[in-house]
C-alpha cells in the first residue's frame, strides 16, 4: 500500500518510478521576483530588495507542494555588482527540499541606458525524505520507516539583460543532477536540470506613460520532458498597481495582481486555475509575495533605482 501511495504522488508530479527526477520548484510571481529563476537577476533592483513567498499548490489535495523561499539582493560598487542570497523550503509529502544558494552578478550598463548582466551561483541542497509522517492503512512498511537526510551542494547560472522597455535572459539554476537511494527497496531519485528562457517587453499606451503592458514569455525545459511555456500579459497603472493573466501550457491558467504598498513595501498575490486532471482533486493554487526595498548609505547614495514595475 504505501509503494502504491508513493509512487501515484510521483505521476502527479511527473516523476517515473524507476528514476524519479525532482521537479524544480514551480512559481507565478517570478515576473517581479526573477531571483527565483536566474542568479544573473541579483542586483537589478539596484537598491537592497527581500521579497518573501509562500506557494500552496493544489489546495484540498493531501500531500500537495508547498513552498516558501526568501530572496535578497543588492548592488555593490556602484551598481557595477550585484550579490544575493536565496533560500527555499520545498515539502511534498514526506520529501522535503531545502536549500540555501548565494549569487554574484556582474553588471554591465550600455550607452542606453540598458544593463546587461552575468550571474553565477552555489549553494547546498539539504534533501530529507520523513517516512514516519506516512499513513499506510495497512500498518507500517519496514521498507518506509524513520528518516533519511542528506547535503549536497550545487551551482548554477544565468545571463540577463534589461531596459526601460525591454527584458530577457537565460539560466540554468542548478547544474549538478545528484542522484540518491532514499532506501533499498525504492527506485532512485534524482535532481533534474533546467533551463529558462525568458523575454518581454514594456509598452506605454500614452504620452505621460501612466499606464503600460507587459507582454512576456518564460519557456521552460526539463532534461526528458516536452517543453513548458508561461505566456503572460500584464498591465500596468500608474506604476502602482499591475493586473494581469498567465496561461502554462497544459497546466493552468493564472491571475496576478501586484500593489505598490508605499515606497518600501509591495505586495502581490497570485492564484493558478488548474486545468489539468488535478482540478478534479484540486482548488487550485494560491501564491503570496511580500517585497521590501530600502537604499543604504554609502552604498546606493549616487545611484538611480528601477520603478517596482519596470523588470
């Protein structure tokens, strides 16, 4: 009973029984939180921003995702670099998967105005599988009992570029695809390696700008699966609100909102309608984000920062 339960919760999240191949941590507010998905991000909003998140995936559904992750970043040396730190909680059932990475960028202005940027970054992957947590309904399995832990560490890239009116880039977040025996009688797990690939574009609907559209594209690939699409269209009000809707291809359909809460403080919600076979079992996904900005001196003193909206 308990491999059956174990391997049904591995075809929900598009694993195979014979080498699992962990998923990477599914977001929606990566369109205001690229640090999320590509280190080369660090820095872009010039001034220090942390931005927490929680995602609960597939709510009403026992054993569902659910992800936390805090991320700071800032520019150095007049906005030349940029250093962040991005840690990550991600739990499905029994398997939990935390991590810790720090990221460097270094950051190059054109004669534009625009910044172009190469970002690298390492860090640890702590991964923890809790089979007491389990509830078999015929007793217990010596296959599943107690708790299995272990380290490993990792690195990753990424490339991005951004304007007044335009943004793009590409990473690979994580490169090392380690691989574990949680325990004997189980097939192997292993961390799958992906890439993003991601472009859009700011367009203002009037002279004074005060309200624009943001059409953009993120293409995801996993090593051994089709590939993944988010085609999204935000719109902008006068730099303090964004609304918009986000389709992933043969998952769901998304709305976001975003509100500039004052000068420091923004806040975004986001809630993913299911349109797989899960919406059967499901009620969808909600996705909460909280972001803090503040100069420091003598770091951000002679420096210009972004408008919230603009990347």
């Amino acid at each position: 009973m308990a491999r059956i339960g174990l391997m049904f919760l591995m075809l929900i999240v598009g694993i195979s029984p014979r080498l699992a191949a962990q998923q990477s941590i599914v977001y929606s507010q990566y369109i205001y939180n690229g640090l999320l998905i590509n280190p080369a991000y660090a820095g872009s909003h010039v001034q220090l921003s942390a931005t927490l998140s929680y995602r609960n995936q597939w709510v009403n559904f026992d054993g569902a995702p659910q992800t936390a992750t805090l991320g700071v970043h800032s520019s150095v040396n007049k906005s030349k670099i940029g250093l962040g730190l991005l840690a990550t909680s991600d739990k499905i059932g029994s398997y939990t998967n935390t991590g810790i990475f720090g990221s460097y960028a270094y950051r190059i202005q054109d004669r534009r105005g625009g910044v172009f940027s190469m970002g690298l970054q390492a860090g640890i992957h702590n991964f923890r599988a809790d089979y007491s947590a389990l509830k078999l309904k015929s007793g217990q399995d010596p296959l599943l009992t107690g708790t299995v832990s272990e380290l490993k560490p990792n690195f990753g890239g990424g490339i991005f570029y951004y304007s007044k009116k335009f943004f793009g880039g590409f990473s690979v977040p994580v490169i090392l695809t380690h691989s574990k025996f949680f325990n004997k009688g189980l097939e192997q797990l292993a961390l799958a390696r992906h890439y993003y690939l991601y472009v859009g574009v700011i367009v203002p609907l009037d002279r004074m700008e005060k309200v624009k559209v943001s059409p953009s594209l993120l293409i995801r690939a996993q090593e051994g699966t089709p590939l993944n699409a988010d085609i999204n269209l935000n719109v902008i009000f006068h730099d303090l609100i964004s609304a918009g809707v986000s389709y992933r291809t043969g998952e769901s359909i998304t709305t976001l909102l975003n509100f500039k809460l004052s000068e420091k403080f923004n806040f975004g919600y986001s809630y993913d309608w299911t349109t797989s076979e899960i919406r059967k079992y499901s009620n969808g996904s909600h996705e909460f984000m909280l972001n803090y900005r503040v100069r420091i001196r003598g770091i951000h003193r002679d420096v210009e920062c972004p408008q919230y909206f603009s990347h």
